[in-house]
C-alpha cells in the first residue's frame, strides 16, 4: 500500500525533531524515527494491525513502543494515511 502524511503528522514530526534535537539527545530521536519507520512498514503491509479509535472507527492507533508517542492512521483504499502522532502524556485524542 502507499502511505502518505497529512499536514499534521508532518507537523508533529517536525515538533518531535525539534524537540530532540534541543535535548542534546540525538541518538534517542534517531531510535524514535528508526521506530516509525518501523511501524509505517508493518501498517504498510498489514494494515488492519492497528486498533481501532473508538470515537472515530475510520482510524487507528499503534503504540510506537519503547516511545510514549501512538501513531494514528487511516485507510483508504490502496493508500495508508497517517494522520498524527501524539506523545501519550497529552490527553486522548479524539480525532478533531
């Protein structure tokens, strides 16, 4: 499947750099893109994997463990669309 990123998720990712690039911790941010990728590639292949949002059944959710950050993404048709990426501390998303 061909995944794409809505403008959202492109600015959550750029707020993860950042905010690893400023905590002098380079390595941990590299882990945490390695992992992305990771997940991406398996939603990619099975995308059925992740569970399903309760309040919005049109997307899902995978944990990016060791991370507290979940990856939410939708599927439509032939295409994988990741939607946000939010770090577990913040309240739930709803999907607004």
């Amino acid at each position: 499947m061909r995944v794409e990123y809505s403008k959202r998720a492109v600015s959550d990712l750029q707020s993860i750099a950042t905010r690893f690039a400023s905590s002098g911790d380079s390595q941990i941010g590299e882990r945490l893109v390695a992992r992305i990728e990771q997940v991406v590639a398996r939603i990619a292949a099975l995308p059925e994997s992740g569970r399903p949002v309760t309040q919005r059944l049109d997307v899902r959710v995978v944990p990016l463990l060791p991370f507290r950050y979940n990856l939410f993404y939708a599927i439509k048709r032939d295409t994988i669309r990741i939607v946000h990426i939010r770090h577990t501390s913040r309240r739930p998303w709803l999907g607004g």
